[in-house]
C-alpha cells in the first residue's frame, strides 16, 4: 500500500470515507450570528436545562448524537466506533455522554483541532476497513471553559482585544464506507509547534505556526497547490491567528490569501457581537463544518476544502509554571458529493 | 475486508503490526518493586532532574522515547505517528513531551487504558497501511495525580484501604510493518461502562464492570475461550477490582481464574510497599507491558496474552458534581515472537 503514503505525515485513502450525515447544536450567541440558520438544534439556555456547564456540556453532545443518529436512520447499536474528545478536564463531556449507550469509543484529546483529529482518525478506521459506520464528535462550552482555564464568570475580569470567544456548541459526523455525501480524500497529521508564545489571551497566534506547518506538510506530501482547494479553512485561528498564518505563508512564498477563511472569524458577526479576535474552541470548527461547510459540499457550491483543526496544547498548570503554549493542527482534505 | 470485522467492536489484522522495540522508565517505588530490573531506566529523583512534578512526568516520556528510538537505532524523522496521551489536564506530559520533535502526534485521552488504547489505535494505523512505524506511548506519575485528582500532597491526607497507588512510570512501544517482536493479532474497543460506583478511591471496582464488558465482547465477538490466552491482564485494576472482575464474569458462567492477573497487582509487593489494594495510572500497565510481559512474548515464555487497558473516566468535576464513575478498557491481544 505504499500509494497510502506520499509523505510520512499525510496519506490518501484509498476507500474514500463518505460523510452521509451530520448534526450540529449551538447556543443563544451563536444562533443570533451569521451561521445560525444552519444549526440542527439551537437553545437559549446557556445550561441546557442541565444543573451545571459540565453537564451542559455533555447535553449539547447527547443532543447532537442523537439527532444524527435520528437523520441516518439508524440505531446504537449501527454504529461501530465513536471517536470524539473535548476540552474539560478528563473529556468528560465525552464520556458522559456516551455512558451505557453501548457504542465503542476511542477518546481524543487535541485540544480545539479535535474534529480535525476525528475525523482524521474515523477516517482510517473506515478507510482501513476496521467499521463500516463511525462517528467523529465534539464539543466546547464557554462558560466551562472559562472557569477551567481562565477566571470564575462572576467575577466579571476583562478581556484583552486579543482575546477569542469560546463557542457554545457541539457537531457530530458520520463516516461511512458507502453512500453519498462529502467525501474525505486524504489527510495529515500534524505536529506539535511551539515558536515560544507565551500569551494565553492571544491563542490566535500560538496556534499559526502549528496550522502553517500542517498546511505547507498537506501541499508538498500530496503535490498539492493551495489553488487546488476552494477553501483552506483553519479551526479557531480567529482574526489576528489568521494574518499571521498569512504572513508565515508570505515569508515562505506561498500566497493563501483568497482562500483563506477561519471558522473562528466566520460563526460571530465581531461588528454586533463583541467577540474580539473572533470564535475559538472545539466546538467552533466543529458547527461551522457541520452545517454551514458540508452544506455547500452537499450542494457543490464548494467543491474541495482543506478543513484544518487547530488546538493550542496548553493547561492552566504550563501556563501557570511558566511554560509557551504549543500547537497542533491536523489537516482532512473533503471534497463535494451528494446532490 | 469483511474478515476484519467479526463484531462490531473487534477487529482482527490483516497485517499484524510486529511490536519491535519498548522502552520503560519509572521513579524509585517502582524501581524497588518486584519488577524492577525490567526497567530500562530508572531514577532516585521524583523530580527526574525538572523543576516540577508535571515536568518530571514529560521528562519521563521524553526518556522513554528517546530510549527506544535509540534501541531501535533510528531517527525522529523516521516515525510516522506517535499516539499518546497522559492523565494530566490537557494531557501535557504527551504534548510537551513531542513539543517541536517534528514527529507527528494523535493525542489519545483514555484515563488510565491509554496505553492499550494507543497500541490499538497504532496496530489500527500500521495495518491499515497508513504507517510503516508508529509509536504507542503514555505516563503517569504519583505526585502530579496526587494533587490534580486528590489533595496536596504535604497536606498528607490519610488514604483508604481500598485506594491504590499512582505509578511513577513511562513506556513506550514501537509497531512496525515488519521486523521480529510480540506482534497484534486483533484488539477490542471498549464501551464507556458505568454502574454507579462513586467512590473516587476505589477506582478498581469502578472499572471492573467496563473490563468485564470488554473481555467478554472479545471472547464472544472473536469466537475465544480464556483458555487461549496465557494471561488476561487488566490495567490497573488493583487487587479489589480484580475480585469484582472475577466474580462478574463467575456470575455470568465465565471462569477467569487462573489466567487473570492485573497489573497493579504485579509492580508493588504488597507485604513490604504498603500500596494498600495495588498500583494505577496510566504508567501501571504501561511499564509493566514495556518490560516483563513483551519481554516473556520476546522468549516465548508466554505465547498469547490479552492485554486490557482499564480507566475511570471522572474528573475531579464530576466528581464533586456528585456523578459515578465511568470506566473503559480496551483490549489488545499480542502473540509471542522474537527469538
């Protein structure tokens, strides 16, 4: 299978895993910005009708399984893995929500690139022919992760304008090895890149160098141009992220401007919303694909996207002890099908 | 590849991914216990040289990479994937561990079953044929669990009879397309399992409904007996969950008996180390694996375990939210080879 490896990080799938379904729940602040139409569930509730944001946490995951697994048609006990991860500590958002539900899971921690690395990883489980149907989820919270990583919300602390926006929500896909649907035609992997950043208010930049290095990886493992993508889409870089990402690709001699997007500067409208250098969390890659990009590759209004899911690799306690915040940035490239 | 899906949570592997090389480390308790000398390093220094306990656990992952990649007598640039994760909020040890190696990371959140959950994922990966070599790796350590999941340790809180005790260990394995070692014949991915044990410090009995599920599901989906294995080890159990395992599987017709062993019951001694009902952690099953057990499999000492990585899926969250306790295990059976 040599034709599998290009180059040692990225890889092309042989049996293209279709993407037949996907789900996506989202909260009050997200369902009143740009995207909001193309949300399954949204809920003004910031708790969910849950006690705590934990559990609120884990409800919009339950949610957003449920409802795919109610647009498939199928049952639990249908489907082979689930591969999904979050940002609370121990993922328990995860892990609650797919307690006694029978389904096997692989948990995953890659901090906001986690849709990346599911889908990345349901991919070779289907393309490898390990399960025929597999789902790739996650989840973020913004109230839970600002009091896990930042200070308690009663307390009201300002924030910096290079500061992003936690977004409320959860998505779930489905992979299947036939169908219709997007497809998923290769992917990389990436590494974890640190060019010394420090500042946990300005996460944007931290990750940059991370998603420059899995992008520029993607072009040269599989021959690739960024012209041969309609979209290069990064997770959560938001609008400081993303110029630098810009202006690392420049010094480099490769120009992504056109189509460069970043779903962070894509799910708030930051003119009426106030969410200073944009969206960020797992959970904002992960609704801004399932729903508003899968949509327009259901409909070949876009025809390939290089979704690349970008996680800054920190802990309170790193940062507490003084140490930068390393990246990571996994790349699926996904091209049309469905219509 | 319908052969490769018996059930729907089992795989077996086309191309058996060969276990080459493994590479252990572990603290001074670890050291002094009855597999000691199967270590290929160990230290007197909690600290291991670093200036914090967290630090101590990514400088032993980082020793127990550099040791087998120099076992292996290769370079960073020729591993394809490193799959890893650690029980530190936002897995640190794993991310600052590959921080700018140039290696290419999946980071895995599996509690305490990391080890074969990354082992799993790596057979997954090599078989697949999505990477010639690919590295399983995970750590824990005594001091930074003690007071992210419990209290601080100069605070010296009294513990209970059935608590266990936190390995200070790091193992790491290398899979292979080729070369002579233990090899993966298959592997089961567990189910997140809960029956309502809240005790935080009894985390064996908490697990062993997930491990009973898992074995079982093994044994079923793949059409085996206990008796086709030499050994069934579980993770980290201890002595407590170990009872409880036995008793579920006597209760539903299965005698475990005299191939069960637990991994937190082989690194302490317990008449002379005091680790009241055993050993745990991610680094449990971990060293004892990249030593005594692929060691035994390298000789032909044993011809076939099966392999069960166990872990409770709290946090420290939900438990003061007053939830139970999750458990998983992911099991991976390795067949002797090498000499």
């Amino acid at each position: 299978m040599a034709e599998n490896r290009r180059g040692q990080h990225s890889f092309v799938l042989p049996q293209m895993p279709v993407i037949t379904h996907w789900a996506s729940v989202a909260g009050k602040k997200e369902a009143e910005g740009p995207l909001g139409k193309t949300f399954d569930l949204t809920c003004m509730d910031a708790y969910f009708g849950q006690k705590t944001w934990e559990q609120a946490e884990k409800q919009m995951q339950k949610l957003a399984l449920e409802k795919l697994i109610e647009k498939a048609g199928l049952s639990h006990s249908q489907i082979g893995l689930v591969f999904s991860g979050d940002l609370l500590n121990q993922c328990i958002g995860s892990s609650f929500t797919l307690r006694n539900t029978g389904m096997a899971h692989i948990g995953l921690y890659g901090a906001c690139s986690t849709m990346a690395e599911s889908l990345l990883m349901g991919a070779m489980a289907v393309s490898g022919g390990f399960s025929d149907r597999v789902i790739a989820m996650t989840s973020s919270h913004f109230a839970s992760s600002e009091r896990q990583y930042r200070f308690p919300l009663g307390y009201g602390g300002q924030r910096t304008p290079t500061a992003q926006w936690t977004v409320t929500g959860s998505g779930a896909a489905l992979l299947c090895s036939a169908g219709i649907g997007p497809r998923i035609d290769s992917c990389t992997v990436g590494t974890v890149t640190d060019l010394g950043v420090k500042d946990a208010s300005n996460m944007g930049c931290a990750m940059a160098p991370a998603a420059y290095e899995t992008i520029r990886t993607h072009l040269e493992d599989l021959h690739r141009t960024p012209e041969d993508f309609d979209l290069i889409v990064t997770g959560d870089l938001g609008q400081l992220g993303k110029e630098m990402l810009m202006e690392l690709a420049r010094l480099d001699g490769v120009y992504l401007g056109g189509r460069l997007t970043d779903c962070g500067t894509l799910v708030f409208d930051n003119t009426t919303q106030d969410v200073h250098a944009g969206g960020s969390g797992c959970g904002c890659s992960t609704i801004t694909l399932c729903g508003e990009l899968l949509g327009k590759l259901k409909t070949g209004k876009l025809q390939r996207i290089l979704f690349c899911g970008t996680g800054a690799l920190l802990s309170p306690t790193s940062t507490q002890q003084g140490l930068p915040i390393p990246g990571i940035c996994h790349a699926v490239s996904i091209i049309a099908g469905g219509d």
